[in-house]
C-alpha cells in the first residue's frame, strides 16, 4: 500500500479500464482532476476547470472518457486522449 500527498482532498477516484491508470478528483485547494500512473502514482496530467470541489465523476462504458461536475456548475468532459499533456 502507498500513501501520496494529494495536497487536496480526494472526492472520487476510478480505475482505467485500458490502461495501469487511475483516475482521481479533488476539492479544496486545487479542484482539479489528476490522471495517475499505477503502481507508481506518478500525475500523467492535472487537468483545472473547476472553480469548486469536484464533487462527481464517471466513466463512460467503453472507457475512452470521462465526465466531472463541481458545485461551480460546470460540467467537463475529457476524452482519453485529451486528458494527456
């Protein structure tokens, strides 16, 4: 087991159905949404977009992307290859 310091509060986290990815969404301080390598848990990318805690995330079936919504209203969608920096 590991322990990484988000330095945010972890809302969601859900596993990649394609690839030894992870991943997670955040609230205060950075609201953001973070892909992670797995097992190492090293941040592929951190995506911003919200301007409150990302409060809901979920994967479309096939797995190629993903949706969040924050209490700021907004609702974000990343596809598999968007979300890579």
């Amino acid at each position: 087991m590991q322990c990484i310091d988000t330095g945010s509060q972890v809302c969601n986290v859900a596993w990649s159905k394609h690839s030894p990815e992870l991943v997670s969404t955040h609230g205060y301080s950075y609201n953001q949404v973070v892909i992670w390598k797995y097992p190492s848990l090293q941040p592929v990318t951190k995506l911003a977009g919200h301007q409150t805690r990302v409060l809901y995330l979920a994967m479309s079936p096939d797995g190629e992307s993903i949706v969040t919504g924050a209490g700021d209203e907004k609702k974000n969608n990343v596809g598999r290859e968007e979300g890579r920096g």
